[in-house]
C-alpha cells in the first residue's frame, strides 16, 4: 500500500470495549502499515440508553468537543452498543471509502458493515461474519515481555508456582456475593498454600466492595501481591509471569486474553451463569486452553491461539480487495 493507512479504534471507554477494539486495531497495525487512533463515543444527555433506531442523526446527538467527525479513517473498528448508531452510518458518510469492522454481535442488520467479529459463543453466522472463540484482545508475546521485564522485583522473588488471579463480579449474567467470595478466599488459600506457590491479585471495576474486602483479607497472608488499583496495572506483567492463571467465569475478555497468553487456564465459578458463557467454556476447555478449578493448582499444559491475528488477517483481505 503507498501509504500508511489510518485506523481508529472506537468505543464508549469501558475496559469490556476499549480493549477489543485497540487490540484488533493494533493487530492490523502488525500486518500492514497503519496508523491507529482510538476514538471514544459520548452522547448527550441520555442518548446513550436509546436503541440505535432512535438516534437518526447521531452526529449531532454527540457531546460537544467529540473528535468523531471527518475526514473518516480507511478503517473503523468499533465495539460496543454506543458505537451503533455510527457504525451503521460510516459507509455512507464517507461515501463507501471507509471499511466498517463491528466486533460483537451487533443484533441489528448486517449489511452495514464489512466485517462483523463476533464471538462463537453468541451464534451468529452469515457471509459477513467471523466467528472468534472470546474477543479480540490486546496480549502479545512482545506486550508481555515488556511487562515482565518492568514489573521483575515485583514478580520474580515470588514462590512458583506463581498464580494470576483475575478476578470479576457483578455483570448481567453473574455475581460475585459475599458467600461466594468467602468460598472462593478459601478454596484458593488451600490450593495456594498445598502448592508452595503465591497468588497474584487483580479484581475489576465490577467487583463489589464487599466482595474485594472478604478476599483481600482472606489471601493477604499468602505470598504474593494485590493490586490495590494505585500506580501503574500490573495486569499483562502477572499473565507474563504466571504458571497458571484463575479467571473467574463471569469475563469473556479476561478468559480470552488468558488463554491466549498460553498460560494454564482454570475457570472460577461465580453466582449465576448462561448458556452463552457456558459454550465459550467449553470451546475454551475443548481447545485444550483452559479447566475448571477442583481446588488445586493445575498446571497442564496450556494451548495458545491467536483469534485476534486471525481476525486481522481476514481485515486485511478485506482492504486488499478495495485496493485499486
């Protein structure tokens, strides 16, 4: 290609979306030379709880000072339900120049994008959509040399095996209640303990106060070392020196990028469930990639995939053909 391509990669800002639409972006970036923008969507007032069908015209309906406007990108990445009702719109804006990506399953007419990434546990299908077990992810085997390199003197004086604990909470499908966590504080204490090994700690925004008090307390005494949410996230740095990570079943990013980072994966149940999450398990326990947790630290061989790359690849067909 003579030159660089521009690549945005838009969202509302929440981690959930922001990460899959980056790290898809950055993927492309790997392939082909590109330029990539993150663009964050807001709406006015209440906007953003409407249906896209109720937001016909929605560059107006943005805040003031918003940097989505022309000249468009050659590439739109978008994830997340605030993203629609501009998605739907960018084929005729820039008047069929700029390829339109949607990852997630957009539960609205297909046809507007080039490239639905949509994960398989949803059970979409059509001539425009890839299925990817997860969501794209921004972990690489670079991101996570880097991170490990930083974070040595935290990480590396730690017993092994070392354990990643990536801890979620409260979604529409799960929650993490007090009698859960308490349960789960001591089913790890036991495991970590039985192993000789330490347990590294990071929970999510949507973990409930009580919930991370009850743990921390419970797994403060171990080896090892909780993220209180101050300074920089030492999150890619506990994947890269991890022996095995424990992934509570609530987060479909947090298992993916798991997983993917090659690493052992042991799945932790939490209150509630659906079928959706259901089969993104099991595809991930088919693949070899992940178990659930029997109150031991398993340390099997773990399976790398690259969903993402896949993902990537496919987008650069796509710009391939539209190439003159």
């Amino acid at each position: 290609m003579a030159r660089p391509l521009t690549l945005w990669a838009v969202s509302d800002d929440k981690a959930g979306n922001a990460g899959p639409a980056l790290g898809l972006a950055e993927a492309v970036a790997r392939l082909i030379p590109a330029r990539v923008e993150t663009r964050t969507v807001r709406w006015k007032g209440r906007m953003d709880r409407l249906p896209w069908f109720l937001n016909p015209f929605p560059l107006a309906a943005l805040e003031e000072g918003s940097d989505i406007r022309p000249p468009w990108p050659d590439l739109w990445i978008a994830a997340g339900r605030a993203t629609l009702p501009l998605s739907l719109h960018l084929k005729s804006w820039s008047r069929g120049r700029t390829r339109v990506v949607q990852i997630q399953n957009p539960r609205t007419p297909r046809g507007a994008f080039d490239l639905v990434v949509a994960p398989r546990h949803d059970q979409i299908s059509g001539p425009n959509v890839l299925p990817v077990t997860g969501s794209p992810h921004r972990v690489t085997a670079e991101r996570l040399a880097e991170a490990a390199a930083r974070f040595a003197p935290l990480t590396d004086p730690l017993p092994r095996p070392r354990a990643a604990l990536l801890v979620g909470g409260k979604s529409k499908t799960h929650d993490l209640s007090d009698a859960r966590a308490r349960t789960l504080a001591a089913d790890l204490r036991q495991a970590v303990t039985e192993a000789g090994g330490s347990l590294m700690t990071t929970f999510s925004r949507r973990t409930p106060a009580s919930a991370r008090r009850i743990l921390t307390e419970a797994l403060s005494g171990l080896p090892g070392f909780i993220w209180d949410g101050t300074g920089e996230n030492p999150y890619f740095a506990f994947l890269a020196a991890a022996d095995v990570v424990l992934v509570t079943e609530d987060s479909a990013n947090m298992a993916t990028e798991a997983a993917s980072s090659g690493r052992p994966v042991l799945l932790l149940p939490l209150d509630g469930g659906s079928d959706k999450f259901t089969r993104l398990h099991e595809d991930l326990i088919a693949r070899g990639a992940a178990r659930r947790f029997e109150g031991r630290l398993d340390l099997f061989p773990g399976a790398p995939f690259d969903e993402t790359g896949r993902a990537a690849a496919a987008i650069v067909g796509l710009l391939d053909q539209s190439a003159p």
